[in-house]
C-alpha cells in the first residue's frame, strides 16, 4: 500500500510503498477514503510532540470502511472489559462505543472514522473514572499507532466511530479532530453566552456553528490581517470577527484558544469578563509570557483541554447532524499530504485540510 510515513524531525514526509497490515484480535483493517491534516500533525513534524518510534505514518482523523477484522479474543484493554458494564468476554467490539453504536460488532463494508485516541489501559484511575482521555497508558493515532496518511489502517474496534450519514468522507474526516476537541472545549467553557474563538481554522469553524445553534454570541479572533478567516467567520454567524490583537467589543464570558500562540493566553484573559473561562485547546503552545496577576484576579479561570474521550466522539457525532455541521474542506489527494501541510501552516486554506484516498 502506499503510505505518507514521519521518518524525522525537520524532515517532509516521505511517500513509501507498505505491505498492508494485519489487524490482531479486535482490531479493524480499515480502507482509507479520507484522512483529515491537523495542527498537531505539524507539532508532530517540528518536534514539539515527540514521536517515540519512528517512522510513523501519521494522519489521526481517518474515514474508512471495515475490510476484515482480527480473528480471535482480544488480549489489549482486558481490565477494561473486566469493569466494563456491556461486556460479556465474546470481543471488544460489543462495546456501546463500537463502531455500529448500538452496540453490535462493525459489518464488513461499514463506515467508520477513527480519532486521536486510539487505545487506553481501562485500568488506570483516570480510566475507571470517566477521564481515559488523559488515560497514563493512552496511545495515539498517528503518534503511537500508525495513522491515517496511507491506503490502509488497522484501528481497535473500541475506538473506531460510526459516522452519521449525508457526511462525505471528506466531510466527516474533519468532525473526528477538529469537531471532537472543539466539542470538549466548549465543554469546559460552562454556559457562556459570549463566546471567543481565537485562531479560526478547522476547529473553530465547527465549533461556531454548534455554538451558534445552542445560542452563544460567537467573536472570532484571527491573523492580525487574515481578512479572509474573518469574513468566513462573520458568514458563519459571528457577530464580531477581527484580529487576534484587538480586543472584542464587549467582555466575554469565555474564550477558546485554538492558535498554538502563548502570548495570547494574556489577551483572551483581558478579553474575559469576572469569571470567565479561558481554555487553552492545543496540544502544543509557544510558551506564556509572564503576566501581571490582575488578568487572572477576580475568579477567571486559565485551563487546557487534552484529547477526548469515547463518550465525547459519540455525543458530538450524534450532534453534528442535528445543527447540522457543515465543513468547509480543501481536498488534497495523498501523495500531496506535504502540500496540504505547508497550506495548514501558511493559513492558506479556510476550514479544513483533506487527504483523498482513492
Ligand atoms: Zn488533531
Ligand atoms: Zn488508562
């Protein structure tokens, strides 16, 4: 198969020929359709997220379709299973968070997407208490796991998504990254009836329309100049869209940081009201500079958001329908995935960047 592999930081990826892999006991072989790019593939690229064991085919927002699946009884996940509530030992992929959602194991020829996590222990405390995103154990795709960037994957079942339907495949690549971590991160914002959204790529665009349909006023921060970014924020509903250097027309009660730029954490904590809530939703940031305690005082709040949980994938692909979600996408065939990631770094597209699988 034909693959886009990380062999070294500072290095493009290089296009190689792969033999296709083998899934082991519940795992899915997955045909590639769609494999969105993503900030954290350039943090993965620059070095600033480490890969342990190179090469790595990278690519962590993956749509696909069952072409078989591993024989036999799954070793991985066992404590898992054991406190898990669906599981009665006959596979993983009985779990309410398989692929086919109700429960039932992923057909032959299903669609499925696959996000940033890819596998955790069930064992550990943050497993056993509703927080396996930050699972000690935790193995990402296309950091730990072989990814999407290639013709086919091999993917644990308990980790792969069913997709609602009127989603292209390069429509639904976006929803798996960008559409679960903005989710999670306007989560943790409360109940804000003002809403900021600093840098407005893939993430953001998607986040303002769930935002929007739950009723928040949404300020889109961009590029000082991105003039671009902000007409397509205003398009989407924002009532304010100008540069991230510019303060908004009135306090906010919450802001989302999606650019990996630390000196903005100071702005958006001058840009939030008493209490409000700012969250930080990047794997990877510049540093903070020092800042004087008053941004802080009177109750705000400076938070990060890390990865997503299965509960997550399946609350905001059960939603994205209903707002409905629309994403806005450049396509890329595979072999141009360096392409699509100097675009992503040089903002030169709106919305998301998609590999196309054919
Ligand atoms: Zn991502
Ligand atoms: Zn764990």
């Amino acid at each position: 198969m034909r693959a886009m592999v990380f062999e070294e930081v500072g290095q493009p990826l290089r296009a190689v020929e792969r033999p296709v892999p083998i899934p082991a006991p519940g795992q899915l072989l997955l045909r590639v359709h769609a494999c969105g790019v993503c900030r954290t593939d350039l943090h993965l690229l620059d070095g600033e997220v480490p890969i342990a064991s190179p090469p790595r085919i990278l690519g962590h927002q993956i749509v696909g379709t069952v072409e078989a699946r591993g024989a036999g009884e799954p070793t991985m996940g066992a404590g898992e299973r054991g406190a898990g509530a669906a599981e009665t030992g006959a596979g993983a992929g009985e779990r309410g968070a398989g692929a086919a959602g109700d429960g039932a194991p992923a057909a032959i020829g299903q669609r499925v997407g696959v996000p940033w996590l890819g596998w955790t222990c069930g064992e550990c405390a943050y497993c056993r208490s509703g927080r396996e995103n930050l699972c000690t154990r935790a193995l990402f795709t296309g950091r730990d796991l072989d990814g999407g960037m290639a013709e086919y994957v091999v993917a644990d079942e308990r980790f792969c998504f069913d997709l609602p339907p009127g989603y292209p495949d390069e429509q639904a690549a976006p929803l798996l990254c960008a559409g679960l971590i903005g989710f999670r991160a306007l989560r943790l914002c409360g109940d804000p009836h003002t809403l900021g959204l600093y840098g407005f790529g893939a993430a953001a665009h998607l986040l303002a329309q769930v935002a929007l349909w739950l009723g928040r006023r949404v300020f889109a921060f961009t590029r000082p100049g991105d003039l671009a970014a902000q007409a397509f924020a205003r398009e989407l509903g924002a009532v304010w869209a100008g540069g991230s250097d510019e303060p908004p027309p009135e306090p906010l009660d919450a802001a989302i940081l999606f650019a990996p730029v630390g000196t903005l954490v100071p702005l958006a904590l001058r840009a939030v009201a008493p209490g409000g809530v700012v969250v930080c939703g990047g794997i990877h940031m510049s540093d903070l500079p020092s800042f004087p305690y008053s941004a802080l005082w009177e109750e705000r709040v400076l938070r990060s958001v890390a990865n997503l949980t299965r509960l997550d994938a399946e609350e905001f692909l059960a939603l994205a329908p209903l707002v409905p979600v629309r994403t806005r996408v450049t396509v890329y065939p595979l072999e141009e995935a360096n392409r699509a990631l100097a675009d992503l770094r040089g903002g030169r597209f709106v919305g998301a960047g998609v590999l196309r699988v054919p």
